[in-house]
C-alpha cells in the first residue's frame, strides 16, 4: 500500500506549483513496474533515506534515455514526456517527495526553456548545478512533510524572485493553465485569439514556455484524464471513458492510449492494473 501525502502551494507558487507530494511505501519483497507512459507534466523527485528506483526500459531503441539503472539518481528532474519509455523498478521501501509544476513552472522558476527536458530524465544534482544538494540534504534530516513543504516553497520563491520578465510569460501561463483544467473547451485557434495573439506566434511562445505545441500538449493531457478516469472507476466502460473525456469515439482513444502507452486501453490496464491497483489509495491531504 502506498501512503501519499499531498499539499498545495501558498502565496505567488500558487501560480506555478501543482502540488507537492510525499510517498512513502514497502513492497514487501515484490518487483512492482510503474509505467512511464505520456505524461503532460514536469516533476521533480527527491529520494529520502532509501534505495534508489532502478529503470527498465522498454526496448533498446531508448536505452540511453535514462542513465544507467544500477547507477540511477537520488534526485531527478522529468519533463514532459510523449510516448512510453519503459518502466521504473521498485523493490523494497521507498520515501520519495515530487515537486509537481504547472505548465509553465519549471521555465519560469529556473528560467530555462522546458524543450531542454522534454521526453528526458535527469540527474537533478547534475542538471542544476547541485542547486538542489542543500535542500536535498535537509529532507534526510528526519523532518516531516510540511517541513519539506516549507523548505521547498522557501527554494522555489528565491529562485522565482530572480526572473524579472514573468510579465512576458502571463498569456501563455494562463491559456496553459486552462488546459489543464479544461482541455477540451477551446480550440487552440480560440485560445491564441483569447491570447491576443497569432495562432503562430501563441504556437511558438507555448513552446518555449511549457516545452511541446499546445495541441500534443492537450492530447497528453486529455490521455492522462482518461487514465485517472478508469484507474479510480474500474468499472467505467471505454465508451463511458470517452464521453466524459471529451474523446470523439473509442478509435480516437485507441489511437491515443497506443501512441502514448504502447498498448491499447485495455491491454495496457490488464498489464499494469497491478500497479494502479497498489497505488489507489486515497492520499492525505495537508496544508
């Protein structure tokens, strides 16, 4: 069983942090595989006081995607990812807090382009320079999760008070934002006109911003509702899945679920429903 802690950000993180998350589990000797299927967000991960996940992946063609497994990171940084790359490997107990972004968090935090980490994994020790190191080093000193929420907020504020051009980036936070509250209510047309922009230049400034054109961005999104949809209504049938997922028809879906998993809806739930199943319970909300 895995035990989740959630807490959502204060003040100006508001705008840019999802969410914070701690898991804590045992897998009582078992090899559990979690999917790294399309996901349409950036995360951070910080391993507490346990081993490191190893990564299996899921054909040769991609086994330089993440770095050796046996040599796996305490820390990593994930950007969006498109398509399924393989699975990450537990056995045993595992403490592990995520720092969850908004579309346009990550760029505007760090004020780097979110292309650099699209479809990546990476050593967060080696990609920011070891930025992360003091924080890192202060969650394996026995504090509890709204300590580690304080001190990240206090992290991430002081980073976020060093970009002076977030002005430039409020249209596209917004329109990004919306998409993942309501990925299927406007067109990305409509949304570029909202934005007071060309439809290519809004094309190119979400881009840059959140990492990837907005519409991949919303099929992800819309590929990830479906999946949260089934993982906690097993009984929802696809069709059902459909309809409140703003799907056209069960072929739309199919093309989506194998593009972005590998696997039809079905076949990927009965290979990996093992996992989900694990992971369903309800998290503690906090803060």
């Amino acid at each position: 069983m895995i035990h989740t802690h959630i807490a959502g950000p204060s003040g100006i993180l508001k705008e840019y942090i999802q969410s914070f998350e701690l898991k804590a589990f045992d897998t009582l000797n078992e090899v559990i595989k979690k999917p790294c299927h399309a996901f349409h967000e950036v995360l951070i991960s910080l391993i507490i006081d346990s081993k490191k996940p190893l990564f299996e992946p899921v054909c040769e063609q991609i086994s330089s995607y993440f770095c050796d497994p046996s040599k796996a990171p305490f820390s990593g940084v994930m950007g969006i990812q498109s398509n399924m790359k393989g699975f990450f490997v537990y056995q045993g107990r595992f403490k592990i807090f995520i720092i969850h972004f908004k579309p346009t968090g990550f760029s505007s935090i760090f004020q780097l382009p979110a292309s650099l980490i699209f479809d990546q994994f990476l050593d967060a020790g080696e990609f920011f320079k070891n930025e992360l190191e003091v924080l890192h080093a202060q969650f394996h000193e026995k504090v509890n999760f709204s300590d580690m929420v304080n001190l990240s907020e206090r992290f991430l504020e002081k980073k976020l008070a060093t970009n002076r051009h977030l002005w430039k980036n409020e249209s596209i936070k917004k329109a990004s934002n919306f998409l993942i509250r309501e990925p299927n209510a406007l067109s990305i047309q409509q949304l570029a006109y909202h934005s007071n922009m060309t439809l290519k230049t809004f094309e190119r400034n979400f881009i840059g911003l959140v990492g990837i054109p907005p519409k991949l961005f919303t099929r992800i999104r819309r590929f990830n509702q479906a999946l949260e949809l089934k993982h906690y209504h097993e009984k929802l049938s696809w069709l059902d899945v459909c309809l409140k997922t703003g799907y056209f028809d069960l072929m739309h879906l199919n093309k989506d679920f194998k593009a972005f998993s590998g696997n039809s809806p079905a076949s990927f739930f009965k290979r990996h429903f093992i996992y989900m199943k694990n992971s369903a319970s309800k998290p503690n909300t906090t803060l």
